[in-house]
C-alpha cells in the first residue's frame, strides 16, 4: 500500500521532471539558437509550458500522496525525495495563481524596460516598474513566509533553510578583511596585461580544451555561444555556453570553466537519481560552490595558471608576458571597477554585500525602489572609495531584480565561502595537488568534488553536503584565509 | 454564450498548440543538437510531452465544448478551427490509449531493429518486429476506420479524405506512361555528371543562398546540418536541416530547396492562424506539393539550372561540365537505382506505387510481413527490370513502416501531383517566368504560391485548396505532360 502510492507519487514526479527539463532547454534554446523573429511565439510556448508545470506541481494528488505517505518509515532516499516534493507542492500552493501570473506579467516587462533603461542609463525610466515588481514579490513573499521573515523566505528558494540573520553574520566577518586586503592590494602597483591578438576560433578551441581538462563530458552535454554564459539541464543533457571578448581571452576561458563547474556538479550526480527531485544540484549556494573553486580556487591557482601559459603561448605565441609568475598575477589583477560579474576574488564579496543590503531595504519597506540610485551610489563610494559615475555602472547593471530575483545575490558569496571550505579540506586531503595543477590535471581533484558534494544531488540539505564533504560546519575563515596569502604573495604584500 | 465557450476551445486549443510547437522543437533539437549520451532521457522527455498532449487532445472539457458549439452560425475560420480540433478529438478518443502507448513502446524498438537490420541487410531480423508492428497499425486502423475500410483510415491521418481507390485510378494512369517514358530515357546515352572539389562550408553557404532565393526567411527560421534533411515547425520558427555529400554537390542544394518549399509553406501562413488548428499546412500531400515544385518545377527548370550553373562555376571553379545545357542534363539525371530518395522525377513515383501496392496488401492481411522481401523484390523486378541485390537497397531502405507509417508513402506522390498541377496553372499565369529564373528571381512564382496555396493554412480542405488554387479538378495529366516534356526534351526522343 505504502509501495504503491510512493510508486504513483514519483512516476507522477518523474514526468513532472523530465517536463521541466523540456522547459530548461527551451530557455537554452532561446539564447542559442532561437530565430531573432520567434520571440512573441516562444513567450507563448514558455507560458503553456509554465502552465503545464504549475497545474502538475500543485495537483491534490500530489497532497493526498504525500499525506498517505509521510510518517511512513521511509528510506533516506525515498524520504528526501519526499521531502523536495513537499517543498514544492507546498510553496506552489501559497501563492495564489493569480499573484504567480501577474509576477510573470510584469517581470517579463520589466526585464525590457530594464535593458533599455541600462542602455540609456536612466534610472527613472526602470524606477516605476521596479516598484512593481518589488510590490509584487513582497507580497509572494509574505504568502511564503506565512507569518515569518518575508525576506528569509526569498532567500529559501534558492538556499534552502539559510536566514539573513546568518548571512549577516558571515558579512560581518568578511567585510573588514576584505576590505583592508582591498586597500592594500589597490596601493601597490597594477600588474601588467596580457595584449596580442586572440581571434574567437582560437579561443573556442582552447576553452573547449580547458572544459574537457576540467572533466566536462561532452558525451552528455555541448557548448554554445551565448551573450551570458550560463549552464542548463540536468542529468544526462547539460549543455553550457561561454563568450569571446577579442581583447580578453580570459573572459572566455574562466567564464568556460565557472560553467564547466556548474555542470560538473550536475553531471556527476548519482545517475539513480536522474529525473528525481534528487537529480539537480541542491542549491544556488552550493551550485556555485562548484563553479567557482573551478574557477578560482583551481583555475586561477599560481600551479594551473602555469599550465595555461604556455598553453596560450602555443596557441596565441606571443602574448606581452614573458614569465609564469607575470601571467599569473596577470589572471588575477586586481582594479577599480564597477561591475560586479567581472570582479575578482578580492572584491568580488563588497559587491554582494551592497546588494544584499539594499535589496532586504527594499523588501522590508525601509527603501523605496525610487530612492534605490541614490543609495547605490551613496552606498557604493563609501566600500569603494570612488563615485559611479552612471546607472549602467551602477544599480542597472544586473538583470536579477528586474525580473523578480530577491534573495538571490547572497547565495553567490555563500558559494565563495563554501568554495573555501571545500578548497580547505581538498587541499589537505590532496598534498600533490599543485603539480597535477600544473600539468593540467585536474581529475583528483574534481573527483574529490564529484564523490563527497556532486554524486549526492538533493540527498542531503544544503549545509549537510558541505559540512560532511569539509568535516566541519561552513564557515567563511578558509574562504578569507585563502584570499589574504593569495593576494599578499601576488602583490608582495 | 457561444462567443464564450469559442473562446474557452480556442484559448485552450491555442496551448496545445504551443504545447505541440514545444514538442517538435525537442525532435528537431534530438536530430541537430543533443549530444549522444542524452538519448534515454530524451526518450523520457519525449514520452512526457506525448502524455500530456494526449491528455489534452482527449480532455473532455473539449468534447462539452464542441457540442455546445456544432450546429451554431460560425464564420468560416471558426468554423475550419472546430473542424479540425473535431477531427482530432474523435482521432485521439477512438484509439484506446493502453493500444496507442503499445503502439509508441513497438515503434521506438522496432525502429531500431530496423537500422540495425538494414545495416546487415538481414530482412529476417527485421520480419519479427515487422509484423508486430503491422499487427498493432492494423488494430488502430480498423478502431479509426469504425467499420470503414483499414487502410483508408490510415490514409486520412496524413491526406484527409482521399481513398486508396482514387489513388489506384490516379496511379493507374500514371503507371504505363511513366513505364515507358523510362525505358525510352535509359535507352539513351547518360549525360555527364559534374567533377570536380566541392568542400562542405562553400556547399553550406551556396545552399544558405538557394534558401535565401526561395524565400526562406532566416529572421523566423534557421539551417542545421542533420543525418536526414528535413523541415520542423510552424508560425515563426520554422526550421530546416541539409546534409552534405562531398562528392555531389545536388543532394545538399536540392535538398535544402525542398526543404525550403516545406517551410515556407509554413512561414507563408496567414500570422492570425498561428497557433490555432489552421497555422499548419493541411496535409501531407499539400505539403510534398510545395517542396517538389520547388525543388523540380523550378528548381530542375532548365532556366533555374542556368543560374545555378553559374553560382556553381563562381563557387567551385571548374565543375567538369561546360555548357547550360549539360548542366541542365546533369541536374536531371535519370539513372538505374535501386533508392526512392534519390531518384528522379521519371521514376520516382514509380517507387511509391511498388510502396502502395505492398502496405495495401500487408494491411488487408494479404501480404505476411514475412514474406515482403520476396515480394518486394519480384515487383522491384517486375516494375524496375533487373534485381535487388540486397535488402538495404530493397524493403529495408525506408524507415517509415518500422515506425508505423502506413498510408504515408501515396502522399509523396500526390505531392507530385498536385505539383503538376500548380506549374501548368502558375506558368499560364506568369508568362516571363523563365526570364525570371534564369536570373535567380522566384519572387513572382512563390508569391504566386504563398497567395494561392501557402497562406490558407487549414482553412480549406487539401483537395479544395489545390483545386481553387489552379482552376481545376486535379489530376496527374499536368504532371505527367511536364514530365513527359521535360526528358524528351533532355534526352532528345
């Protein structure tokens, strides 16, 4: 009996899954390969897609299942997929389709009036809408927060069970080391660039070749051109997409491994959970836990970062750098800048921060969405010491809040600050590791990863997978450890 | 009242629409993009979306709907719309869905079985599944047909209303001119073939041209290489497939001009059909009409010929053929051959009527699927004069009755034929034609065209469209006068 309706609930479930990995490569299909004149009819398509998923994931068989189920003694297995799915039939039902379709209404306006607003940097033409949306996911919030933090409960979506209060601490912590590191670093003189020529056939060739020493299977996935790179899809079809930028190859290349990262992670699931509410990455912290200590804490390393030298050097010849060490501080330069997605390690976080401020402000009624460029911009030259000189610079430069993600930033640092545990642990468990590095061998390394956070998907909760992966609870110290000797050996500090 | 329950079908119509558009483009993506390793999930993709159209199309709430409305004073789109929604509703109600899941779990192994068998050329492989196959088609025919004839239920699924008799009549005066225009042809010397180096990127970029000379518009559509050519999609995102064979250049241009015909049937719809029954053409057999007076008609035209002879010339150099003329017999080679796809205009139809004959009789219960290649290969022989030396190039060579496409093949030729008729029809029409394909412009032809055939959609019956289209009742008489024409003239009998 009990079989028999776990047995309904996931061939239920499974369908809902694979339809939702339909819908992902429809998304992936959009920034590919879609014709410029399909985008009206593909809104359509997404929209009875979206419907689809919706009627499904808050169908009351779904509630009667889970009912006749829970207290039932389960296998772990069977009972954290029943708990994801008790998640999702639950938020699912919280918020009224009607406030769900009109927050899909309007954020897919307000992503337009966004891009055009960045393009002719003027805040007052987004400021409207932004108002809007944020109404509206303050009040989908207080639907799912049923009596708790609104902003807690935003942030459980993508970082399940984690609590701005947390965060708060954890930023309290990073701040003033990462902001003395800053002014330290910023004192000393800049190191130089790479210059030459690097044309885009070059460089797609070398970062597929980077994706595959990173362990992408190209069996179970592709790479694409895309005007943002991002991963997509789950179990045995994750596809990525990276960039070109003819002056800066490294644009490519790290933006290919931070993906490769993020599809790691999903290829190297248990393929038993494949289709399961198990079969994904457990959540946006964890997620980019993956991507970035591929990124950084093993692609941006002083040992592979010699491995890519010369492997630039075959490719490109001559390319104004003449040592491994130069190249090095060269992948890893440190500059005033505004924009958060091409920061480095070391202010990388201050830019978190601001927005996670500001965007509990807006949630909590404490800022009006119309008052949010002044406070960017107030905000931003007291952790940065210098003024944005405009919008595009500033509060317009990410897309999140305009199409409704709140509580969507932090998770990114909390990746950083599991990147460093993992990093940690992987390092002391690894003594060998700089000179695999350096050969561009990287499997002992990912197949650390891959056996003690990837292969496990949703079985556990997010902190569980890393602090069993790390053997300690979470923490941002190795993450601020790390940094400090990274960064003061660079600059000689 | 009426208005309100229209809107209720058509609203909900107008999702499984896009349901469906979502569908085809997940089998389009499986046949260009999806890497190897994703084949099992994809079929679990696949089967998720199949389910829920099929809930959809069975869905009673459409059935309340339909009666309500039937019998009421509807304008003629909206009473084309309720026809073609009826149709589908009493398609998917009749067949029990326990035999329509068989059907698709038989089709999916079989259509293995079949690729494997063809590459040992092992007929007896492949008989088993064969009748497996044939067993459950007929099953469903005979719960389509409701006490009609089999095989003419089958045959309405792609070509509504026509019969098999009409189609014996048709191909009964088709059969002895198309004989002996054959004979006559093979008796005279073989003209030349083109030589020479054709790289595949030079022979891609020549075809994207031919497309963009038809009419293709790229802004609602894109080209892929694929294993089969083939056209997916409607409204604005039409897409087409081309392969290449570096060693004769014409299978990948006439290819992607047939395929061109197929998709700007569909990107020459009327827009406000776009996601409703008539935003798709209206039959196979319409459809094969577009894509064979594209490719032949015109494309084979020997004024059209003269142009690509020169694109081909500029392009490739030195082809090994150096008159119009030459080329013109080059491009309609009539050979000895074994293969349907591959043949020419002269005895193309002549394969689907072996085709015809045979299904007819495997689904009267005539033919033991067991005994198709000895039947096959005494009319091969029969019809062709001389033998098929083995069964890949015999009952193996297609792919359609391994997944169940019975009543498919007569569509091709009646593609042809209503092809016929819309030349004599268009050419009466447009007098400096030739003038104007021996420059490269189709314009006025595929206008005519999109105007008389392309934009209905499904608003009128096939038959109707082809007749109001040209004038006159159809019939094969244009066709096998053009036919005749033509290679008496090329090969000077």
């Amino acid at each position: 009996m009990i079989n028999d309706t776990l047995s309904a609930l996931l061939d239920f479930q499974k369908e809902t899954e694979a339809l939702a990995q339909v819908a992902g490569r429809l998304s992936w299909d959009q920034e590919t390969m879609m014709p410029r004149g399909a985008a009206m009819q593909r809104g359509e398509e997404m929209a009875a897609m979206e419907s689809v998923l919706h009627a499904r994931r808050t169908d009351p068989r779904v509630g009667e299942w889970l009912s006749g189920l829970e207290g039932s003694e389960l296998d772990p297995v069977a009972a954290a997929k029943l708990r994801h799915i008790r998640r999702s039939f639950d938020r699912a039902n919280k918020v009224p389709a009607k406030l769900a379709a009109e927050i899909a209404r309007v954020t897919s306006v307000s992503q337009g009036k966004w891009a055009a607003a960045r393009a002719q940097d003027d805040f007052a033409a987004f400021a409207p809408v932004l108002a809007q949306v944020v109404a509206l996911k303050r009040e989908e919030g207080a639907a799912l927060a049923d009596g708790g933090d609104v902003y807690d409960a935003m942030l459980d979506d993508y970082e399940p069970e984690m609590t701005a209060a947390e965060l708060d601490a954890m930023f309290g912590e990073m701040r003033p080391r990462l902001r003395a590191l800053r002014e330290a670093v910023l004192a000393q003189p800049e190191p130089k660039a790479v210059t030459g020529s690097f044309p885009e056939e070059a460089q797609l060739a070398l970062s597929a070749k980077l994706a595959g020493v990173f362990g992408y299977d190209f069996e179970r996935g592709r790479i694409d051109k895309a005007v943002h790179p991002f991963s997509s899809g789950s179990g045995s079809d994750v596809r990525i997409t990276t960039r070109t930028n003819p002056a800066d190859p490294f644009n490519c290349f790290y933006s290919t491994i931070h993906e490769v990262g993020h599809a790691c992670y999903e290829q190297g699931i248990d393929p038993d959970y494949a289709l399961t509410p198990l079969g994904q990455g457990v959540s946006m912290g964890v997620h980019e836990s993956q991507s970035r200590i591929y990124e950084n804490q093993l692609g941006r390393s002083r040992a592979f970062a010699g491995f890519l030298f010369e492997q630039m050097q075959e490719v490109f010849g001559d390319i104004g750098i003449d040592s491994p060490e130069a190249f090095y501080a060269a992948v890893n330069r440190v500059q005033k800048d505004f924009i958060r997605t091409e920061a480095d390690e070391v202010q990388y976080n201050l830019h978190i921060m601001l927005r996670f401020d500001l965007e509990r402000a807006m949630v909590a009624g404490d800022l009006a969405p119309a008052e949010l460029e002044g406070a960017w911009n107030e905000r931003f030259e007291k952790d940065f010491g210098y003024a944005v000189p405009r919008a595009s610079l500033g509060c317009l430069q990410d897309v999140h809040w305009s199409v409704g993600l709140f509580g969507y930033f932090p998770t990114y640092s909390l990746g950083n600050v599991y990147a460093g545990c993992l990093h940690e642990a992987l390092r002391s468990d690894i003594p060998g590791l700089d000179d695999q590095l350096a050969r561009g061998e990287t499997g002992q390394a990912t197949g650390w990863l891959r056996e003690r956070v990837q292969r496990h998907g949703g079985l556990m909760k997010p902190r569980e997978v890393i602090a069993r992966a790390c053997g300690r609870e979470p923490g941002a110290g190795p993450l601020l450890d790390y940094i400090e000797a990274k960064f003061s050996g660079i600059y000689g500090l």
